[in-house]
C-alpha cells in the first residue's frame, strides 16, 4: 500500500514537473505570447511637425478629379497672372475678398467640429493663374458636432480645407505668394486643431471659420489672430464646443 501510495506522489511530481517544462519551453519559443498585448496604433499618427509653411511646387500627379479642380480653381477671383516674388506685379494680398470670422468660434457658424490632426497642405494656381488657393488635408480624430444630414465623418476620415491663398514654388525655382485672405492662421502640419467647418458647395470641401490649435502643452491658442480674449485650456475649449453642441441638440 505505501509502495502505490509513493508510485503514485512521484507520478504526480513527474507529471507537475513536465507541465512546467511545456510551460517554459512555449514562454522561451513565443515570448510574445506571454507579453501583454501592444498598444492599437493612433487613429491619426502625427506626421513631422511644420513651423513655418514653405512653398511648394505644383504635384505632378493631382488626386483631384479634373471637374472638381475646375470648380475649386474658379473661386479665386482675379484677371491677369500673379507674377513671382521681387517683381513689381508681385501680389501681396487679395482685394475685394473677405472672410468674416468672429474673434471666438461659434457652432452657428459650423456645419461640423472636430478635433483634427493636420497631415499636409497643398497649394494651386487658380484659373488663368490669377490667384492661388491651398488646401489643408486633416485627419478626424473626434467629431464634436456635424450638422451635415448623410454624412458620415467617424475617427479616422480625411477632409480638406479649402483656403484662399498660399504659395507656390515653379520648376525654375520662383516663388509666388498671395496673402491668405482673414486672420485665422493656416492649419500647418503635425499640429493638433480644434476645427470650425463650414461646407462650401462650389469648391466641395471645408472652409475654416475658426478654432484653436491644441498644444501638448495643455494650452489652446485661438486661431484668429485679431482674437484679444484671454487664453485657455486644451481641456475648457473641448468642454464648451461638446456642452455647445449638446445644447443644440436638445
């Protein structure tokens, strides 16, 4: 009896002993297995950062649909080229155009809000090139507010915003600039902004009416630059555009 008794304890140590072995055999051969699992990627990495927008060339090959660049290229107004940077038709700012965009941003003027990372910018002749327009592509991080029926804007969609202005460097290396019309800073690259948009039909894409870039630091700086109220936080500017829009919806 004690004979089975001990067969049977050294069949169980045997036994728990090649358990552990199995065990440490698949930590050594998938270490992986065994780490907790990694991070989900960002819905918007952040691209390298820009602090100063630079001109740049025309794409060689235009993403656009050509009817649409047609339609985005006529909302520049004006009647004979722009002529490159140092010469004496160089064109510094626009005449007879105007965005009127209040010093804080209201969703009355906004069809949608979102927190938005800024990817790249693109400048274009317009027709004729009498002007330049740019357009800023962003990618959605989180949709505060969109009033636009049908449209489905979840984390993760990339938009453009139209903008009258920017510059454009030509194979030959001038530069031609036309000033951007209103006083909202444009939408530079690898920065995080709190976006007011406002559908424009005729270009079939996004017009700025105001917003904040927010810093890592905490900080959200109004985008108008003519705005004199006091700064505040990335936090406060969240919770009032989500308190204004949840206003709207009652």
């Amino acid at each position: 009896m004690t004979r089975l008794r001990r067969s049977a304890h050294t069949g169980a140590r045997r036994s728990c002993a090649l358990d552990n072995s199995i065990a440490l055999a698949i930590l050594l051969l998938f270490p992986l297995a065994a780490a907790a699992a990694p991070a989900s990627a960002p819905v918007c990495p952040l691209p390298a950062r820009v602090d100063h927008e630079q001109p740049k060339p025309l794409p060689s090959n235009d993403p656009i649909d050509p009817h649409l660049r047609d339609l985005r290229s006529r909302r520049m107004p004006g009647t004979f080229p722009i002529e490159p940077e140092g010469s004496p038709g160089a064109l510094e700012a626009l005449t007879g155009v105007g965005e009127h965009t209040p010093a804080v941003p209201r969703l009355a003027d906004a069809d949608v809000i979102a927190d938005v990372i800024a990817t790249d910018y693109q400048p274009y002749f317009s027709s004729g090139s009498s002007g330049i327009y740019t357009e800023f592509r962003l990618c959605v991080a989180d949709v505060l507010w969109n009033a636009r029926a049908g449209v489905d804007l979840g984390p993760g969609a990339r938009i453009e915003v139209f903008r009258l202005g920017g510059a454009i460097r030509d194979a030959e290396g001038k530069t031609y600039r036309v000033k951007y019309v209103g006083s909202l800073r444009p939408l530079l690259p690898g920065r995080r902004f709190l976006v007011y948009l406002r559908w424009d039909a005729d270009s079939q894409a996004y017009v700025l009416v105001g917003g904040y870039e927010l810093a890592r630091t905490g900080t959200a700086a109004n985008l108008n630059s003519r705005n004199t109220t006091p700064s505040k936080t990335v936090s406060e500017v969240l919770r009032e555009a989500r308190n204004e829009a949840a206003g709207q919806k009652r």
